[in-house]
C-alpha cells in the first residue's frame, strides 16, 4: 500500500471539504489515506473578530510561529510516500498554523526526503505565499512536486466586500442578497477531485516529474498577471508595516492597537484607491512588458524555486 499523508489547517471547513473530494480518486485499494489537522495550542476563532483578524497581520507576515499540539505518535510512525499539504494564506502569506507546522521538528521529520502536493485556498493573491511556501519546503528536505490554487473567480473588489462578510460573520452565504457566495465556489470545490487522478498515477508509478504539467492541463493554476505585480508590490509595503508594528509590543499594548487602526485604513484606502491605478498603470505598460510576462506566469506556474 501507498501511504499518504493530508496535512491541513482550515478555520471554515472549506479547505477541509477540498482535501477530501481531492483524495476521492485515489485508488483505495492500493492507496491509504492518513489526515492531520494542524492544532495550535492557543487555536484562531472563527469567524474572525476586526481586532483578532488586523492583530494576526504583524505575525504572520513576518512568519513568527505559535506553540502547536503535535500530530499523534502513530502520525509521526510512518514514513509516507506522498504528502498533500493544504494551506490558507493570510496577509500574502502561509498563514501562521501552517507555517508555525513548516518550523517545527515534526515537520522536518515527516516531509524528510518526500514529494510533496500543495493545496492552496484562498482569495486571490497566493504567488508571492507559495514562494514562501517553498523555501519553508525546502528548510524541510521536502520535494514540491505539484501545485493547486483554488480561488475566489469574482473580480477583485466583490470578493474583497463578500469576503469580509464570510470572515467576521462566519456564513458562506449571499451578502445583502446580492453578493455572490464568497470563496472557492461550490463547483470548484466538488471538481478539486479530478486533481486526483494524476496525482494517482504519479503516486502508484512513484513518478512525479511530469505531475505539475498534467494538474496544469486540469486548470490547477491560473495566473493574473496584474496579481503579480500587485503581490509584490503589496509585500514590500507590508514589511516595513509589520516590522513597525512588531517593534511597539504585544497585542495588549495600546500603541500596537492605533497603529493596527492605521493599517486597517492604509489597506482600505490601498484596496479602494490605490489598486485601480496600478490597473491603469498594468495596462499602459501591458505591451512592452509582455514577454516578461509571459516568463513571470510560466514560472509562477511551476514548482521552481528561484536561484535553486
């Protein structure tokens, strides 16, 4: 038998319910199936308070970890053939159960030397997370041999406002009525299972050098090039935010708290303002940029990492 190991850390349920239809298509009979949601000893409610939700930014984007349960002894046993590592990304970022999992000695012992899928969830922005994402797999000894990011397919800004109502209010549902359902849709969460099928034959034939060409005929990724811009664009601001609101203390203290509100309005002002004036600017430069492009959605495509 294969042995295969889901790790995973969902708040809503909804990463959860796409491990599950992905792993539907494994051949059962020649394949068994082990799942580890990660438990952070302190673990983040859901739905998302305003302040617990703006609090969480400084670290996680500065990928500082939080004390974990670790995985039960009969997890930590066996040696696997496959992991799929489904994660969220918070703040452009692996979010902090997922990386605080990456950081630990458990996670260097259970991904030692093994291929490795990643399942991402998310809105929109995941490129700049998986870069991360990959140099975390590579602190492991893992190999990264596939790569599938389910998002939000609205347009920017619907998702921004129905997504704030999934996360404080706790319910995928309709916003006023009129908004559509936020997240991952339905749809694509019930279609994650035809992933499987070419992770089954990569598994069984233990071949896995043509799997992210084959997930990429499936539709596993689809790159915006504005997004990748705006990614990078977003994480360079954000550094030097968190690394200011690191410095003034713990969530207690009360000048953390106002630069917390601060940021909460620069990110609204950012969303609302900023972000259509880098589309007019991706535009006009359109043309002239496309063959860098075209190698930025090729390489974000893949499961390279840069420089190695």
């Amino acid at each position: 038998m294969k042995e295969v190991l889901v790790i995973y850390y969902s708040q809503s349920g909804q990463l959860w319910d796409i491990a599950q239809n992905l792993v539907a298509t494994l051949d059962k009979q020649k394949v068994n199936i082990t799942y580890y949601r990660i438990r952070p000893e302190k673990d983040f409610d859901f739905p998302w308070t305003q302040a617990d939700f703006y609090d969480a930014f400084p670290e996680t984007f500065l990928q500082l970890s939080c004390a974990l349960h670790p995985p039960e002894e009969k997890i930590l046993e066996k040696k696997y053939d496959l992991v799929i590592l489904g994660y969220q990304v918070w703040y452009l970022t692996p979010s902090i159960p997922i990386n605080s999992f990456l950081t630990s000695s458990f996670a260097k012992q259970l991904l030692n030397n093994t291929p490795v899928v990643t399942v991402i969830a998310c809105r929109n922005m995941w490129l700049m997370a998986q870069e991360k994402m990959k140099r975390l797999l590579l602190d492991c000894n893992a190999k990264l041999v596939g790569n599938i990011a389910l998002v939000d397919r609205h347009i920017n800004h619907i998702s921004v406002i129905t997504i704030v109502h999934w996360m404080m209010g706790g319910k995928k549902t309709k916003y006023l009525g009129i908004f559509p359902k936020p997240g991952v849709s339905e749809a694509d969460i019930q279609g994650s299972a035809k992933f499987g099928v070419p992770i089954n034959k990569a598994l069984l034939s233990n071949s896995y050098g043509d799997l992210q060409n084959e997930l990429l005929k499936l539709d596993a990724v689809h790159i915006k090039p504005l997004l990748i811009q705006t990614d990078k664009r977003g994480n360079i601001l954000f550094t030097k935010w968190a690394n200011l609101i690191i410095k003034s203390g713990a969530s207690e203290n009360g000048k953390r708290k106002k630069l917390l509100v601060l940021f909460k309005y620069y990110l609204l002002f950012a969303i609302w303002a900023i972000a259509p004036l880098v589309f007019i600017v991706f535009l006009i430069t359109y043309i002239p940029r496309y063959k860098t492009i075209k190698r930025e959605k090729e390489y974000y495509s893949s499961v390279r990492l840069k420089n190695n």
